[in-house]
C-alpha cells in the first residue's frame, strides 16, 4: 500500500510539473517570457501578503476559541488549509496559483473545509463503526442510558487521631506490605 502511494504521489507531481511547464510556455509566448516571470513573481509576492493576511486573522480565531474553552478545530482546519495555499502561491506556476488561491479566499476555504471535514467523518465512521454505519452501536455511553452510572469525583484526605505515629503500610521505615507477617 505504502509502495502504490509512493508511485501515486510521485506521477502527480511529474504530471502537475508538466503540466505548469507546459502553461507557463502558453502564457510567454502570448505575453513574453520576460512578462511571464514578472507575472510569476508577483503572484508569489500578493501570494504571500495575502497568505500572512488570512493566517494571522486564523491565529487570532484560534486564540478566541482557546479563550471561550472551545475546541478549535475549525480554525485548525483552516490554518492546514491557509498553509497549504502559501506553498502553492510561492511554488511557481499558474495552476497551482489558482489551487492556492481558492485554498486562501474564505468562501471557497469555507468549502473545502467542509468537504474534507465530510470525508473525515465518513472515514472514521467506517473505520470505528463499520461499513454503512451513521451513528455508534448502542450501548452504554451516556448518563441517560442504562446501565451507566453517573458520579462525583469527591475530595477524600486522611486524618490521623492526634498522639498517634501511624506508618504507611508500605513505608520503609516499618509495617512493610499488607498481609506480609
């Protein structure tokens, strides 16, 4: 399995450079090679603006989240998502910019964010409760079930009668274990 990944990821990588190679050629010969890497680097410079722009306004989201004690997963989410754009803005080429873009922008961040949140779930749906499942088998799982039992944690301390030198059981000092005589 680990093999057959390995081959997918490296065909995927040969085939978007071929494909960025071959696009790249298509807009210098329309516009100039000269324009084509000014365009370029510009793209990567906005790129990278934009990318800090959206990661700090991510960065204080997460924080708020952390503050109200809430679990922040979306800002997380989108903060993989942000990173991942940055890479693509800064990696020369005209279809990967636009991938980046789409990855930064917050409405269609917003949507791949979901998608990918959908694919998760079902992911781990399938892995923990088996195929065709949608919620956990039933069983005791909640305060509202049967067979559950629902407690406190309750403080408990040792007090010890005033005058008295009591040794732990398993002090070295004396008494040794319980039950050894």
């Amino acid at each position: 399995m680990r093999g057959a990944m390995r081959a997918l990821l490296f065909l995927a990588f040969v085939a978007v450079s071929l494909a960025e190679l071959w696009i790249l050629i298509q807009v210098g010969s329309v516009i100039g090679a000269a324009a084509t890497v000014l365009l370029v680097i510009a793209i990567a410079f906005v790129g990278a603006s934009l990318v800090k722009y959206e990661g700090l306004r991510t960065w204080v989201r997460f924080q708020q989240a952390l503050a109200e004690g809430r679990l922040p997963a979306g800002e997380v989410v989108d903060g993989v998502l942000i990173l991942s754009a940055g890479a693509l803005l800064v990696t020369p080429g005209f279809a990967t910019d636009a991938v980046g873009l789409a990855l930064l922008l917050p409405p269609s961040r917003a949507l791949i964010a979901r998608g990918l949140r959908s694919r998760v779930q079902q992911s781990l749906r399938l892995r923990t409760f088996g195929p065709g499942a949608t919620a956990p088998p039933p069983g005791p799982g909640g305060p509202d079930q049967p067979g559950v039992v629902d407690v406190d944690v309750v403080d408990v301390e040792r007090h010890e009668p005033p005058g008295e030198d009591h040794q732990d059981p398993g002090d070295e000092r004396g008494g040794g274990r319980l039950g050894s005589g």
